[in-house]
C-alpha cells in the first residue's frame, strides 16, 4: 500500500482481481508485526509438535513393516530357488527352465534402505567415522574364542572382523545367502558403507563369508554377535 492509503487513510487505487472486478481498499488500522507472547501460541507449538512426532512414528513404523515384507519375500524366494536348483540337479533339466517367480518378486532384491539405523565404523584403508565402542569389544571377543587364521601360507590378509560382524548382521537382517551378499555388495552402496569399505572390489565374496561363518560355527561364536 502507498504510504497515503496507509498513514493518510485515503482509499487505494482500485484493483483489477479478474472477471471484470475492481477492488478498492480502505485502511482503517495498522498493527505493526510483532512476535506474539508464548502463551498465546502455546497450544498451536504443541499440537503441531504432536502432529510431527505421530508422523515420524506412523513412517518409521510403515518403513520397518514395508522392510519385514520384503524380507519374507526375499526368503520365500530364496527357498523357491533352492528347491528349482534340487529339482534341475535331480531331473537334468536347465534351471532355467523351471524358474518360479513369486507375484511382485524381483531380483536383485530391495531391502529397506540402512540410513535409519547405520552402524559407522573403521573400513578398511581409513574408512569415514568411528567405530561404536562395543564393536572392537566384541571383535575381540571373537577372535578369542576364534583366532583369526595365519599368514603362514601367504595370501591376502583377512577381513577385519568388526567388518565381517557387520556383513553377518546384514546378511541375516535380509535374509540373504552368501552368494546373493555379493552380489548385493556389488550393486548397493549403502550395504558398503554400513559395512565400511569405499568401493565393490575391496568387498568379501561369497567363500571368505562362508569361511568366516564357519570359523566362528565351529567355536561356538556365532551366537555372540546376534546376542550382542
């Protein structure tokens, strides 16, 4: 408003506002903007506080349900792919040629997303973030009760087991077989970063997975991580 209309109270000019219409105003008051006392917006700051709080809720209890459905997909499908390669190897017919797909299953699976719940952690060369403070602890733990094995025979070095923990924990969070880890490892990025390395090609394949599970198996330590 010019400042006639406004400190001289005259009538603006009109004002086109569509179909053929003219507006014209007449100031009668200025309130100058102010920040209104606590008590009088009290009420409105908590039921919009309300409000915020029931809708995270409402999303991370329909994230957590959409991830258990998928996960029971993914294990029904996984079941149904053990069953197809027993019947090719028991009749000689291709594989392929009895796949079975459950309706809405897809391959590569996908799982929930893990930045709601992401475990930061020391990868390998220097990864970004801290590692928890039970995660050494019960690294240790492990390799007491079941020592890593030795270099005599040369080869690459093992996997850390605070990392391997890690890709145990996802592994049995999505309900996946060691091959199907790497190739989820190969393809996700997130499954990386939880885990802690930078890139596919420093990732564990399906033998050094199944061998770290049966070293810990066969000394009784697999228990610990999912009771930890």
């Amino acid at each position: 408003f010019s400042p006639d209309a406004v400190e001289d109270h005259h009538n603006t000019k009109a004002i086109d506002v569509g179909n053929d219409t003219l507006v014209s105003v007449h100031v009668m008051q200025v309130v100058p903007a102010a920040a209104q006392p606590l008590e009088a917006v009290r009420a409105e700051i908590e039921t919009r506080l309300r409000q915020a709080a029931a809708a995270k809720l409402a999303r991370q209890a329909g994230e957590a349900r959409l991830a258990a459905l998928r996960a029971q997909q993914l294990a029904a499908q996984t079941d149904l792919d053990v069953k197809r390669r027993a019947l090719a190897d028991s009749t000689g017919l291709a594989p392929t040629a009895l796949a079975v797909r459950l309706p809405g299953a897809s391959v590569p699976p996908v799982p929930r997303a893990l930045d709601a719940w992401p475990l930061p952690g020391k990868g390998i060369e220097g990864g970004a973030g801290e590692p928890e403070d039970w995660q050494p602890a019960l690294a240790a733990e492990i390799d007491e009760a079941a020592p890593r094995p030795g270099r005599e025979r040369g080869g690459r070095p093992p996997f850390p087991t605070e990392l391997m923990v890690r890709v145990l924990v996802i592994q049995q969070l999505y309900n996946l077989s060691d091959e199907q880890m790497e190739f989820q490892f190969l393809d996700r990025l997130d499954f990386q970063r939880f885990v802690g390395f930078r890139q596919s090609s420093q990732a564990p394949d399906r033998r050094t997975i199944w061998t770290f599970k049966a070293r810990l198996i066969k000394a009784g330590a697999i228990e610990r991580i999912f009771g930890s």
